[in-house]
C-alpha cells in the first residue's frame, strides 16, 4: 500500500528482489574492494580471538600453557605487546582503515620474522608462521586488484 500527497491509498504490487536491476539491465558485479574489506573483516575477528588467547595468557585463565609468570621476560613482554597490539589491529581491520592494515601487517612481520632469528616473538610455530605468509600474500593481492579496479 503507498498513500500520495493527496491522501488517497493506493495498492501497490511488489516486485522480485531481482526485478529492478533486471529491468534496467543491470547485473550485480563483483567488486574488489568489497572482497578487500571482507577479507579485513574476517581477518579482524580472527585477531580478536588471538588477542583475546593473549590475555588469558596474562590472566592465567589457560593453566595447560603454564603460569604466565615463570616464562621469560622476553617472552612475557612480547605476549603483553600482542595481547594489546592485535585487539588494536582488529579493530583497524574491522573498519577497513589504512592504520589497521599497518598495524596488523606489524604484528605479522614481527611474529613471522622472530622465530627465525631465534627469538620467541608470538606463541605461533611453522604453521602460524605459514598462515601468516599466505594471509598477508592474499591481503596484498586484494589490495592491488581493488588498486586495479579503481583506475
């Protein structure tokens, strides 16, 4: 039903969902921009649960890792930065902006570059430091197809 200006009620058919752009000739088109965003998007709640294991880390809620006070300094410091650091970059990714992008491309690089110079950056092994890889690989690509689109 639609009433007009001078008050008289009309009623009115609905159409298909898909009616309207198929009358106009339109057709839905994929966008790399969009695809970018939700790839940030899912990205972003997967940093809030590693966030979010970093500090229950810190809180000692997960006893089967140990006490969060015998390990390292090193190690206790570079839980601390992440428990903080990743919540941050979760929140840039979810809201698509440049700085979560850096800050989260930050935390990657620390924690795949760590293991190989030996020092215990991130509570990640091989298969982390793998993910971590195909993750930013995938981001970058996004990143230069929506670069692409743009032009």
């Amino acid at each position: 039903m639609r009433q007009s200006v001078d008050g008289v009620t009309q009623i009115v058919e609905r159409a298909s969902p898909g009616a309207y752009g198929a009358a106009a000739g339109l057709r839905a088109k994929f966008h790399w921009s969009d695809a970018l965003v939700w790839f940030m998007r899912a990205i972003a709640w997967l940093w809030v649960a590693k966030g979010l294991f970093n500090w229950g880390l810190v809180l000692g809620a997960f006893s089967r890792y140990g006490d969060f006070s015998v390990l390292s300094r090193s190690l206790q410091g570079s839980i601390v930065f992440f428990a903080a650091v990743d919540l941050l970059a979760a929140v840039g990714l979810w809201l698509a902006a440049p700085w979560g992008g850096v800050l989260w491309l930050l935390c990657v690089s620390i924690e795949t570059v760590s293991p190989a110079l030996g020092v215990r950056g991130g509570a990640t092994g091989v298969l982390g430091v793998g993910l971590n890889v195909v993750l930013v690989a995938v981001y970058f690509f996004l990143t230069w197809r929506a670069g692409q689109e743009r032009t």
